[in-house]
C-alpha cells in the first residue's frame, strides 16, 4: 500500500521536520539532475523515468513547505516552511534554465513513446524553453535570477496579507442588525467599545447585515489596506521582475508569457475575453445597479453611488425585501457540522468514494483528515484545516500535499478554510463546495504514471470550472434538503431554496462585474506597469463595475491571486463559461450514471490531455458561451 505524509506528534519536531524533508528531497533532486547528465547511454522512456523521479521530489519538496507556511500555528515553521518553497522553486527554475539538462532531452529520440510519454516530453522541451535553456550563459543566469526573485516577492507579498490583521473599535450599538451569535462571541472591552478585525468571519458578517454604514466602511476600509504599504513596493519590484523575465526569453509581456500554456494562448485573448465578459454583463448590471442605488438612497436620501461596503449589505436587505429571503433563517439550516456532513455525503455518492477518518496527528488539533476511498482501495488522503487562527492562510484555498503517483505516492491535498465553527452564510457553504471541487479533483485525478499530469494539473485557465460547476449542488432543494436542517431537525424548506435560487439571480451580473475589475487589475497591472499602483486599479476598476471601491483605499495590497494567477485572474470567468456549460451534460445533479461520466472524462484524466478535449468528451462537442450568458440573464450572443 502506498505510504501516506506522517507528521510529527511532538511539537518540538516539527522545525527539523520541515527544514530535513525539504532539503533531503532537493539532494534527491540534485543526484537526479547529476545522473541524467552523466553520460550513460539510456532510452528516451529510461531517461523520462528518471526525469519523473525527480519531479516526484521537487513537487513533495515545494507542497509541504508551500502548506505548511500557510496553515502551521508556530511561525518559526512556518518562516523555515517559507524557506523551503524559496529553495524549491529556485531549484525548479535552475533545472529549466540547465543547457546540459536540455540538451540530454534534445538529442534523445522519443518515437517510441507511448501517448502519455511523449505528452511529457513535449511539454518538457517547451518548458526548457520557458525556462531560458537555449539562451546564453548570462542571459539564463539573470532569468534564473529574476524566478528566484520572483518567488521571494511572491512569499513576502502573501505573508504581509497572511499576518497583516488589522482591528477597528465601534460603538456597541454599531452592531445593530448583526446575528445574535456573532454579538455574543464579541463582547464590549473594557473602553465600552467592540472590537472588529479584518479576518473573514467578522468582514462577511458586517458587510451583510451591519445596519450601520459607517462601520461597514470602517472595516471594508481596513480590510482594503491589510497589506498597505508593506505591499506597495513588494508588487512593484514584482512587475518589473515580470516584465524583465518574459523580454529576455522573447515574450512580448509576461501575460504572454503566461497564457502560452493556458486555454487563452495569448495577452490579447484575454483583453478580447474580458471585452466579451462586459458585453455580455453590462446591461443587466446596470438595471441591477438602479435598484441597488434607489435601496441605498431609502436609508441614505442623499446618497451618490453605491460603494463596496454597501453592496452586499443592499443584496441581502433585497434580498429579504423583494424574494421574502431572510439570510439570517437561511443560516438557521447551516450548522458548519450538519454541512460538512452533507458534503461529504453528497460528492461520496456523485463519485463513489467514501471518507474514511484517520486518527493521525497534523499541524493543528483542527485538522481533521480522511483516507478517501473505493471499493477498498485507497485513492488519496485529504486534511481539512477549516477555522481561522493568528498566523494562517487567511482566505479559503485547496493546496497540493503529494501529487499522486500510481503505485509509488499517495496523493494527499489540503483544504485550508475560515470558517465558523457554528452557524454559517450560504455564501461560506458555496465557497466550502467550491474548494471541495478542486480538492476531489486533486485526489481523483492523482492516479497517474507521470507526475507532471498528477492532480489539478490542467490548463490553469480551466481548473476553475470543476469547482465552479460543484457550487450549484447548493442551490439544489434536494441535496440542501439532505443536510440543511434546524435545530429540531427541520430541513430547509423547498420553497424557500426556489426564492433563494431567483434571489441569487439577482446581483449575478453585478458580481461578475466586480470579477471582470479584479480581473482587469491583474491585466493590466502586468501589461501596464503603471507608475501609480493606487490610481491604475481605481481606474480598471471605475471601468468596469459602477459599484465603487471606497476612495483612498489600495486593494492590490491585500489582492493574493496577483502572486499565484498573475496577470490571469480572467481564468475565474473563463472557467465559468465551461462550468456553466459542463451543468448542461448532467441528466440530474444527483444522476448517477451523469456522476461517474464526468468523473471519468473531466477529473480522473488531471494533465494527462488537453482541457479542450476533455470538455469535448464529456459534452460530445467543443464548449459554448450559451449556457454562461443564460446564468448572467443577457440576450443569446
């Protein structure tokens, strides 16, 4: 049996252990380097082999640091974890700029590969070339320079929004409209005020129910800023070292750069996209936005524009007002206990897995961990990390542990979340659904020869859609009906599920116009290098959303995806595009031979064929926007 990741018990181990593993594993990766330049004669797929081997201990190296500086409560392991993922990724950027490497691949012959194989190493060779190995000496030695500066950036940017909580005070009587629990669990000190900080759980909470506006934009306002100013020369330096790394390998932008290997292919794809999206948005936004502006205005007659801290405060009171749905009865049904019950339950069933609990430690007594298996054998571990902490990964997100490697690794990921441990938001259960996706997604496609197609291993502007598409399990009547019950066991009516289903309805466009800013930022950041950080995103943002962010604010400060998704935050609605359309070749959301199609055709291959394809198979035709522009309520393209 495949071996699963063994922490350690005692906490006083926990250094060595991340500090040994990484650095024994980049040795590995090393000897591995150094015997496939050493002049032995070998196959293509005898060379491959080793090639996998190493990759096998250059991704373990890299994912358990990359979790552990995210999630373990100790921030001495978590900065020696930070160390680990710096020295990993420098490694994986020197061994993609090695000329000698390169050319051990260049001059073997890999005719008589299988398909799988020769997907390898097709990808491999264009790799090196992404990663500078046929340039010169010095010209590959300043863009392994400018990677490893690229990640300390990234890893300096993500930990000022990791630590850079923040704390307002408000008037107890501020709080007016908030959920009794979160009263209680926020008690006035010992100055007759109420604390309330920046992590999620306080941040959602206000925005959706405080009646008071000013706290609301207090604490949007403080949230805005989390990273700010820490972050301001962080990013800068980081779009010049883009910039600078994508011309020396021939790029004309680092978006370039980046969708070379993505469904987009190209920077200009994803300005016409984006240019697709606000077409497709635009004027049931704007209807959206009147009725929203006209809310405000009954509790503010002179107010101008809506603003961020208003808008989901205006969705949930119209939502009450106009669809009879009172979020606060809606989350009556959502004990956080009965709801990971029920997903569990529900994607066990959708694809024949079941969850077996393990008793072995983790990083925190929080962490609760599943062997995940069928028919007795065991698929994968995942460890689900869901309540916020001082020091952890302050978002939700599934990260990568061991890429699954038939008959040689488990395949074990995390899911490291922020939610209440009682009551929750609908809201908080889409996203918990959302991660899931890409968590059963990084198990069930871990059954593979080759570790690069291990996983969620396909084109980044695709893997999106899986998660995306499992949200809408939430909207359902019978499956919320399974799992969403009251205190006295009464599920969530089916009724009431219907009015939530038009209530959401309403404000999608509006949404996907706050998506369309973000991801015009993460553009043109990137193409534009813009001197002002501060009044290039206020722009991109006033363009493409009549929502405003408050003034004075620096969201690209605490906005994490401009590290890992760089100048391509448009995947999120490319993906929905797909997502929406995958919806169309389920018979049911709970259909069983639907399941299992899908689960065949769209996750279990992970890297292994392009996304193109796998859409194709599962559909029996190329994806369209239809089913994308019916979710927003726009007119047929």
């Amino acid at each position: 049996m495949t071996a699963h990741i063994v922490f350690p018990t005692a906490s006083g181990d926990w250094l060595a252990f991340v500090s040994n593993r990484t650095e024994d594993r980049l040795a590995e990766v090393a000897d591995l380097a150094g015997r496939l330049k050493d002049g032995a004669s070998r196959t293509a797929l005898e060379t491959l082999e080793l090639w996998n081997d190493l990759q096998i201990s250059l991704r373990r190296a890299r994912s358990e640091s990359d979790v552990l500086c995210e999630v373990h409560p100790d921030p001495d392991v978590r900065a020696a974890a930070e160390k680990g993922v710096a020295a990993a990724q420098a490694a994986e950027a020197a061994l993609m700029a090695d000329a000698e490497l390169a050319a051990v691949f260049a001059a073997a012959d890999p005719a008589g590969l299988e398909a799988d194989a020769a997907r390898v190493w097709e990808h491999l060779l264009r790799d090196f070339r992404r990663g500078g190995a046929d340039r010169d000496d010095a010209t590959r030695e300043r863009v392994r320079q400018l990677a490893a500066r690229d990640s300390e950036l990234s890893l300096a940017f993500a930990r000022n929004i990791r630590e850079g909580r923040r704390e307002i005070r408000v008037a107890p009587e501020s709080l007016a409209g908030l959920p009794k629990d979160f009263i209680e669990r926020h008690p006035t000190g010992d100055d007759g005020l109420v604390a309330l900080s920046t992590d999620n759980l306080d941040v959602m909470a206000v925005i959706n129910y405080a009646h008071d506006r000013e706290t609301r934009i207090a604490l949007r306002r403080a949230r805005a800023d989390l990273a700010w100013p820490e972050n301001d020369a962080v990013l800068a330096e980081l779009l010049e070292v883009r910039r600078h790394r994508a011309e020396l390998l021939g790029y004309a932008s680092w978006a370039d750069y980046e969708t070379e290997t993505r469904m987009a292919g190209s920077a200009a794809r994803i300005a016409s996209f984006l240019d697709e999206v606000d077409d497709a948005s635009r004027s049931v936004a704007d209807e959206e936005y009147e009725l929203l502006l006209a809310r405000l205005r009954q509790d503010v007659p002179d107010a101008s524009e809506v603003t961020g801290a208003d808008h989901q405060y205006l969705l949930t009171r119209l939502h009450e007002e106009r669809f009879a749905v009172d979020a606060q009865e809606v989350r009556r049904h959502l004990h956080f206990d009965r709801v990971l019950a029920g997903l569990l339950d529900i994607t066990g069933r959708l694809f024949d897995i079941e969850y077996v609990p393990t008793a072995d430690a983790a990083w925190h007594e929080d962490v609760h961990s599943y062997d995940v298996v069928r028919a007795g054998d065991r698929l994968g571990r995942i460890h689900l990390d869901l309540h916020p902490r001082e020091g952890k990964f302050n978002h939700a997100a599934c990260f990568p542990l061991a890429p699954g490697v038939r008959d040689r690794v488990l395949a074990e990921a995390v899911l490291a979340c922020n939610f209440p441990r009682g009551l929750m938001e609908h809201r908080e259960v889409q996203t918990f659904f959302h991660e899931f996706g890409h968590l059963v997604h990084d198990i069930l496609g871990g059954d593979q020869r080759w570790a690069a197609f291990s996983g969620v291993a396909t084109e980044w502007d695709f893997v999106e859609a899986p998660s995306q598409m499992l949200e809408e399990w939430v909207w359902d009547a019978e499956v919320l009906g399974a799992f969403a019950t009251d205190e006295t066991g009464t599920p969530i009516s089916a009724a009431l599920v219907e009015r939530m289903r038009a209530a959401d309805a309403f404000g999608r466009a509006t949404h996907v116009r706050m998506q369309l800013g973000h991801a015009r930022v993460s553009y043109h950041l990137h193409m534009d290098r813009p001197a002002d950080l501060a009044a290039a995103t206020d722009h991109w943002y006033e363009v493409s959303n009549r929502v405003r962010t408050l003034p004075g604010t620096h969201t690209y400060a605490s906005f994490g995806h401009l590290t890992e998704y760089g100048s391509c935050y448009y995947t999120y609605q490319w993906s929905l595009v797909i997502a929406r359309d995958l919806l169309t070749g389920f018979s049911g959301l709970m259909d069983a031979a639907s399941a299992t199609r899908y689960r065949r055709e769209i996750l279990e291959p992970g890297g292994s064929r392009d996304a193109a394809e796998l859409v194709q198979s599962f559909l029996g035709r190329p994806f369209t926007v239809d089913a994308y522009r019916e979710f927003l309520g726009a007119p047929a393209a």
